[in-house]
C-alpha cells in the first residue's frame, strides 16, 4: 500500500516540528534520555512503510489506509517540586512525572474539513511521589479517546475524557503499592480536548513544572510549533461545538455531542 502524498507531507511537518521541539527542550535543560524519547516517533513519521491501523474490518482484523499516521512515545520524565503545593501528605517535597502518549489518525486537511483528529488517543500521566528516597506514593490521570462499540457504560462518556486511575495504576497494584483510603472510581469522566504529544506535553509541563513552562514559552519556535498543534488538534474540536452553539458557521463533519454529551 503506497502512502498518500499529502498525509506524508503532513507527517514530515509533524516530524519537523517534534525536532524543534527538541531542541527547545534542549535549552531548558530537561534530562537527555527523556528527549531522546522523541526519536521513535520522529522515525515512525519519516518512514513511508509505517502506515498504522486506524480500523477494524467486521472480523476485528486491523485496517490502515494510505491516509494513517501515528506514533507512540514513553519515558518522557520530568522532575517536579512539591515545597509549597497543597497536597496529602504533606511530607512529600518532590515527585517524578511520566508522560507517555500513543496516538493514531488519518490525514485530512484541517484547514477547510472539520473532523474528528484522531483515531486512537492513549495518553497517561503518572506522578510518583518521594518519601525518604522511595516513590511510594502515586497518583494517574488517563486521557483517552473512546472506542465505539467497546467497553459499554451506564454513565456519560464523552469521546475524549480525563479520567483519574486508569491501567497504569493495575501495575502499582500488583507491586504492593498502598493507595491508603483514596476512593479509585471511573467517574466522572471529564470531558477534554484531545492532545498530541506537542500539547501534553504543554499540558504537563504547564500544571507540573511551571518556572520551566515560563522558560519554554519564551522560545519562539517553541510557541510556533505550540500554535500549529493546536491548530491541526483543537481547531475542529472547539469549531464542532461553537457550530452547535450557533457561534461560528462551517461544514460540521464531527458530531458534537460525541464531544459534549449533555449538549441538547
């Protein structure tokens, strides 16, 4: 299967601005193998073979189309100071931050279409708090994107929601962890905007190491790259729903109420 010209052209973009992105991080200093994470991902877009499934056939079996793109990316870590944070308990001073990211869609041309970006969205963060030299303390946050027809639920489930817990936290489980008396529940499932690596990580980086934030958003191929994710990611999301409002007027081909249940 021959890959689609303008998806390749999109995905040597997004491999463009993922080695800016590098090299912003680079001058903040953050960890070198936590930047060479990066590296697989740079490759996958580079590569005109890789054309992962963004379907399944009615037998379930794996569809991609010369439109896929996709790339993963794990082990991006980043130290956090806790000193002054409201939190339980307080005798944590710092914590180690992971984010990892999987993320699958197929190529369209977001300038004139307004669909949904993403195919598959994974997207996790996982806080390991230090307690006398051990990280015995966690806490996860989920983001995914909902597949249809799976995992079937009486409560409301907008197709991009922030969720608390989490798979991440089944491998903590088995190693021992206390969770002490914290209650773990699939509700609520916060309705979100979807984010590719380029935006968690803003995303991470914003809530958790806010002075390093402030250093990278005066970067200025930094805000540009910052920009152009969330014109490819946020544009239709945020356009499907001020469409639905009455706000803003265009060729809505992604249902709003898939992104906002409760809108009437």
């Amino acid at each position: 299967m021959n890959i689609n010209n303008s998806n390749f052209k999109n995905r040597l973009a997004i491999a463009a601005d993922l080695k800016l992105l590098k090299r912003a991080l680079n001058e903040v200093n953050i960890n070198k193998k936590s930047i060479d994470s990066i590296d697989r991902a740079i490759k996958r877009l580079e590569d005109k073979t890789d054309l992962p499934p963004t379907s399944t056939d009615s037998n379930g079996n794996a569809i991609a189309t010369p439109h896929s793109w996709g790339y993963d990316i794990s082990g991006f870590v980043i130290d956090t100071d806790l000193s002054g944070s409201l939190q339980y308990p307080k005798v944590l001073k710092s914590a180690l931050v992971e984010f990892s990211i999987k993320v699958q869609g197929e190529y369209f041309d977001y300038t004139t279409e307004t669909r949904d970006p993403f195919k598959h969205l994974e997207f996790n963060i996982v806080v390991e708090g230090k307690s006398r030299k051990t990280r015995d303390h966690i806490l996860s946050y989920h983001l995914d994107r909902h597949v249809e027809g799976k995992n079937p639920s009486k409560q409301v489930h907008p197709i991009y929601h922030f969720q608390m817990g989490g798979k991440k936290l089944h491998s903590y489980k088995e190693k021992g962890k206390n969770f002490g008396n914290q209650l773990i529940l699939d509700s609520p499932r916060f309705m979100h905007y979807p984010m590719d690596f380029v935006l968690g990580l803003d995303f991470v980086i914003s809530n958790f190491a806010p002075d390093l934030w402030r250093k990278l958003k005066r970067n200025n191929s930094y805000i540009r790259i910052l920009r152009e994710s969330q014109e490819r990611t946020l544009k239709p999301y945020f356009g499907s729903i001020a469409h639905h409002l009455g706000f803003h007027v265009i060729n809505n081909k992604w249902s709003p109420k898939e992104i906002f249940p409760q809108l009437i």
